[in-house]
C-alpha cells in the first residue's frame, strides 16, 4: 500500500545525512588533508602560472615584431591572426583551470555538510508533500529505489552519494524500520 512505500521512503530519507560523530570526523579529516591538498594545488597553480607567463610572453613578442614577420613571411596575415588566436585560446583555458583549482577541499566539504543538513530536515518535507511532490523528491534523491520482501534498497544519484548509508530498511507494521 502506498503508505507502507511512503513510510519506507520516509524512514531512508530520515537516515541521509551525518551524524555528529561523522561530521567530528570530517572535520578532523579536513585539517589534516587540507595542507596535503593545497600543496599539490599550489604546485599545479605555479605549473599554470608559468605557462600563462610563456603564453603572455610569445603574444608580446608577435604584436611587438607584427610588422617585420609580416614582411619576412614568417607569417601571412591569416596566420598571424591564427597563432595570436590558438595563444589566446590557450591563456583563457589556464584562466579557468586557475578558477577551478581555487575550489578548495574545504568549500567542497562545506558544501556537502551543508547539504547533510538540509537533508535532516527532508523526511519531515518529504511526509508533508503531495503525491506528486513526493515523486519529484524520490526522483531528485535516488537514482534506484525498490522494494523486495519488506526490505528497501537504494542508490542515491551522485550529489547524494556521500550520503548514502549502508543500512538496509525493513518495513513491516509493528516492526523497527531499520535494520542494520
């Protein structure tokens, strides 16, 4: 019946997210693996840096001799405008592997307690919902659900992997939901 399924669903929303001995966990994780992170992200920064540099460095030197490798046909003027674009081209993509590298370990585990906590909260929404807003929920969240012998199993899709617990949940009247 469908109350039993949402009841079930309900109980595995319940579980998605951290305790605070995880969340303890994370944390103390965090602080150590934060130096080895960001040692490797400021050697991958100097790495870019130099070449942005080299880049920089060849785009002066075309615009300074523009005229003189013009005339010695080094270059046609299409293939002037080609290699001054490919240089180009390649300064924008170190920029956005600059951005990206500045998304630090830290903000991401931010990101996801953040998300922990939100999901606290998801099983009280979840049994507030319409039917609809119910399915729109379990499609967000999992990426499989089912049910066999009064025993859910899941997969949470990929933003809610980190949260996936490795219980399974028992669903029968008069029974404790969740068996570990």
């Amino acid at each position: 019946n469908t109350t039993f399924l949402e009841d079930g669903v309900g109980q595995i929303l319940s579980s998605l997210y951290f305790t605070d001995e995880e969340l303890e966990e994370i944390d103390a994780r965090t602080k150590t693996d934060l130096a080895l992170f960001e040692s490797k992200r400021q050697r991958e920064l100097s790495q870019i840096e130099r070449r942005k540099r080299k880049i920089r460095d060849d785009l002066a030197y075309l615009r300074e001799n523009k005229l003189p490798l013009l005339r010695s046909s080094v270059y046609t003027p299409e293939s002037f405008l080609e290699e001054e674009d490919k240089l180009n081209n390649s300064l924008i993509e170190l920029q956005e592997s600059e951005r990206e590298s500045d998304v630090s370990i830290h903000g991401v585990v931010k990101d996801t307690v953040l998300l922990s906590e939100l999901l606290k909260n998801a099983s009280t929404y979840y049994s507030h919902a319409t039917q609809l807003e119910k399915e729109q929920i379990i499609g967000k969240i999992f990426s499989e659900l089912s049910l066999l012998e009064n025993v859910f199993s899941f997969r949470c899709k990929n933003g809610f992997k980190v949260l996936e617990n490795r219980r399974s949940y028992q669903c029968a009247p008069g029974r404790d939901r969740t068996s570990i």
